[in-house]
C-alpha cells in the first residue's frame, strides 16, 4: 500500500482503537515502503551531479563545454518545490471550506522529519503561525491564483530557453529535470510514511509505559519485537537519552555503551575534521557546491537542530547541516545559507533559488568549522565560502 494511502487511513483516533499487533504490521507496512523511498534517493543522488555526466558525454554526445553551459539552467526546477507544494495544498483546502480539524489531519506531514512528528496542538500552532495570512477563502483563492501566474512565468522562461537546444541536449535536460521532480515528490510521502510508523509508535509506547521522549530512540525492528520486549528493555531505552553510543569491540564480540554525548564531542569533532582538513585552504576558505547564484558578506548564525525559538536576525548567514521545511522561518530573514550536506535539488538550494539568496551545499565542514558571529565572505557562484573575521 502506498504510504499516500496508509496516511489516509491511519490516524490518533484509528491508533487508538487498534490492537497492538495491528500497530506493530502498521509500522512494518509504513518502514516498508519508507524504504523503499530512501532507496530511490540513494539511486538518483549520484546522476544529478555535471561529474556524471562529463563522465558519460560518450554516452549523451554533447561536448564537455556544453555540458557546462547547459548544466547551470537544466539544474533549475520548473516543477513546485516542496514548500509551494505545502502551500498550495492547504490553500485548496481552505478554498474548498474543509473543517479545520480535518485541516490539521490532513497537514501534519508538513511537521514531520527525522526526530518526530510533534502533536496535533503545535500542528495547529505550526499551521497558523505558517499559513494564518490565508484567512479566508477569497484570499486562498487569490495566493492560488498568484502562485499559478508564477509558475507559468518560469514555465514559459524555460521553454524559451529550451527550444533553442538540439535533440541530445533537450533529453540531457528532460532527464535532469525528470530527476529534480521525482525527487522532490518523495519527500512528501517519506513525511506521510514517517507520520503513520511515529501514531502508530506513540500509540505502542504510551500502551507499554515508555516516555514519547524515548521513541526517537527506539529502533523499528525493536518495535517489531513486540510489547514484552519492548517492556524489558524500558531501561535500556532510557540510556539512549544520553546522546551517544559507543561500539566497544570486546575480543571480537562488539557490545553497545551509552555515554554523555557532551563528554566526547570534542573528540568527534577532532577526528571528523581531521579528515576533511583539506577542504580548507591557506586563505580560510571552506569549499562547497554552487546550491543557487550570489555573493555576500555577513555574520554567521549556526542552527544544528531545528528550534522556532531560537535567536535568528535578519541579514545573517544560516549555517547547518541540511535544512528541512521548518527551517523556512530562518531562511526568508537569512542573507545567505551554508550547509555540510545537500545536492543541486536538495532542499536549500531550491528554496534559496526562490529566495534569490546565494546558497553553499555540501561543504561537509561549515557546522564544525564556523562559530556564531565568525564574518564570512559567501561566494556562491564559485561555491566558496571565506573567513574574514573569527
């Protein structure tokens, strides 16, 4: 079943008058095909990059130079991203008059990522602080209507551009673009899976006695096991809160040890850039990939993890590992965006192209190397970023 369908069916009402068992082949249907999402991300990550194609240009027929040329424009998306998706989505839904309670069922992909779902009432929250300028149908139906101009303008940019290219040239194109969508379309449904496997556990969890807090720790296959595992290994569980794991290898035999992860991160830290060193030269420069167009100087503001609360100003440089949705807050007020990871479609790059804001993806290091308030200098035609000032 696919995880649209499941998301449909599946929700806190459902999860409350289910069996265990029933829970338990939920989350197995859900991991399933979550899985199955996560590995056309693996097979399609390494074909969106210029290398893999110069690579096979024996294949495609197009000189290198070509490649180049093409390769910055071909990489722009004419689909909608991930975020005008959301919010055409819950525009229609507004539009159509759909109850505000089925609303928030409806919507609560839209908060879901790799640390949780969070609860109906900061969905809620979350959907009005968000979305709570479409207060009317007359003004869903006017952001529909601005968003559908928008898109046509980008549509009609591009094709413009593309009737010009030969026929080896418009393929190159329609695979990337192919690729850019297909992409981006599993993001919504890795979400819905996520949200069915995250009821179903919590439902699992408060039945069994263990804290919501604790789930994110929880392995799948260890809900699979059932509830009298699940009861056993309540202390075990509760290690985890630490932060950090240790794989101890006793003669041969390896054992897990739970450990404060604020009494080792230095020492992570020490060994993770001891082998991306090289990424930074002489002249304090940090090298990434081109994720959208510009230059600037400014301040920097690194946010790990994402919190709505967390002190964010206007002008300043985000650094993070890789964005997500809600980190849409700190991105419009953000005059440039650094990442350690990310591709050409991944979601910093395309958010920052609509933003018209430089973007560096896939420096590996800026999270450990940049601290607040370092001045920087980001490059992004070039996909460097430069320290001017500690």
């Amino acid at each position: 079943m696919h995880p649209s369908l499941l998301y449909k069916k599946t929700n806190i009402k459902f999860c409350k008058k289910a069996k265990i068992n029933d829970l338990i082949n939920l989350i197995a249907k859900a991991t399933d095909k979550v899985w199955q999402l996560n590995a056309t991300h693996i097979f399609t990550a390494y074909p969106i990059t210029k290398d893999f194609f110069i690579k096979r240009k024996d294949i495609l027929k197009i000189k290198e130079y070509r490649i180049h040329e093409i390769w910055l424009k071909a990489i722009e998306p004419t689909c909608y991203s991930f975020d005008k998706k959301r919010l055409l989505y819950i525009a229609n839904l507004l539009k159509r008059e759909v109850p505000w309670d089925q609303v928030i069922n409806k919507c609560q992909y839209f908060y879901a990522n790799y640390f949780g779902v969070v609860g109906l009432n900061e969905v809620e929250n979350n959907l009005i602080e968000e979305f709570g300028n479409i207060n009317s149908k007359i003004k869903a139906k006017k952001i529909i209507a601005e968003e559908t101009r928008r898109h046509k303008k980008i549509i009609k940019k591009y094709k413009d551009w593309f009737k010009d290219l030969n026929g080896q040239e418009k393929k190159f194109v329609k695979y990337i673009q192919y690729l850019i969508e297909y992409r981006d379309n599993r993001k919504m449904e890795f979400n819905k899976g996520f949200v069915v496997m995250w009821r179903a556990a919590e439902e699992i969890s408060e039945r069994v006695g263990i804290r919501k807090s604790i789930i994110p720790f929880i392995k799948v296959d260890e809900f699979l096991k059932g509830q009298e595992y699940l009861k056993e290994n309540i202390n075990n569980f509760q290690k985890r809160l630490n932060g950090a794991c240790l794989f101890i290898d006793h003669n041969g035999e390896y054992k897990i040890e739970y450990v404060d992860y604020s009494k080792i991160e230095k020492t992570i830290n020490n060994i993770y850039t001891r082998y991306k060193k090289i990424t930074i030269t002489k002249n304090n420069i940090i090298k990434g990939n081109i994720g959208s167009f510009g230059k600037t100087v400014g301040v920097i503001r690194k946010i790990i993890q994402f919190d709505k609360k967390a002190k964010f100003n206007k002008g300043e440089i985000l650094v993070t590992g890789m964005t997500r949705p809600e980190f849409i807050l700190f991105m419009k007020k953000a005059s440039a965006i650094i990442t350690d990871e990310g591709g050409i479609t991944c979601h910093a790059a395309i958010i920052s192209r609509e933003l018209g804001i430089p973007c560096v993806i896939g420096t590996k290091i800026a999270t450990q190397v940049l601290k607040d308030g370092d001045l920087v200098e980001v490059d992004a035609d070039k996909g460097v970023v430069k320290i001017l000032k500690n």
